[in-house]
C-alpha cells in the first residue's frame, strides 16, 4: 500500500483535530503538566502521540492485508458499511428526542438526583 502526500497530509490532518478534541488524553497532559511541570506534560504527550501512531499504522497495513486478499469483497464491504453509516446518521437526524422530563417532585433542596436500578429515579437526602 502506497500512501501519496495528499492522502499523508489528510491523514496528518485529522489525526491532529481528533488530538486537539477534549479527550481522557487531553485531561491525562493537563493534570500530568499541571501536577509534574512541562517536562511529564511534554512526556505524556510525546507517549500518546506515539501510541497514536503505532496505532494508526498497524490499522493502515492490516487493513492493506484485508482488501488484498479479499479483493472485490473488500470494495463491497466498503460500500454497505457506508450505506449503514448513511442510514444510520439519517435516522438520528430524524429522530425527535424522546427525553422525560424530570418530576421536580423528585429534586432535593440541595438539587441532587440519583439513579437507582436501570434509570429510575429516587431522591437523595442531603
């Protein structure tokens, strides 16, 4: 599998937006830098960004094995994993929200809920 410098540079590219999204890694290098100073923090993120593209790369080359040996499948797949993701955003953007409000009967003065046996809701006591 070849890689041309655009398809690197799309690569490049999101990797660095999915880096920059506030993630558990993102909160794992603040809390390292702000508890450790700028040296953890800047080893954390070299371990992540590591990580990340070791990641990455075994993904890329299994996935080059897979459409080489599958062939025209694998361009089949391709395609009904995509129409299922279509169908699939489809119906979220069409769905109406189906949220209960919630009872303010059930609101403690200090204004805490708690979740008791697979979502029903009972009050706490302060």
């Amino acid at each position: 599998m070849t890689m041309s410098i655009g398809d690197l540079s799309i690569l490049f590219a999101i990797m660095l937006a999915m880096a920059a999204m506030p993630s558990t890694s993102v909160a794992l290098v603040v809390t390292r830098a702000a508890m450790g100073g700028l040296s953890q923090g800047v080893a954390v993120t070299c371990g992540i960004v590591l990580g990340d593209l070791l990641f990455v790369a075994t993904a890329l080359f299994g996935l080059a094995a897979l459409a080489e040996r599958l062939g025209g499948l694998f361009v089949l797949i391709k395609v009904l994993g995509g129409l299922y993701l279509l169908w699939l955003g489809g119906t979220l953007l069409l769905s109406r929200s189906t949220r209960d409000s919630v009872n303010p009967s059930l609101v403690t003065q200090s204004g805490l809920l708690t979740v008791k046996d697979a979502g029903s809701l009972r009050q706490t006591t302060p």
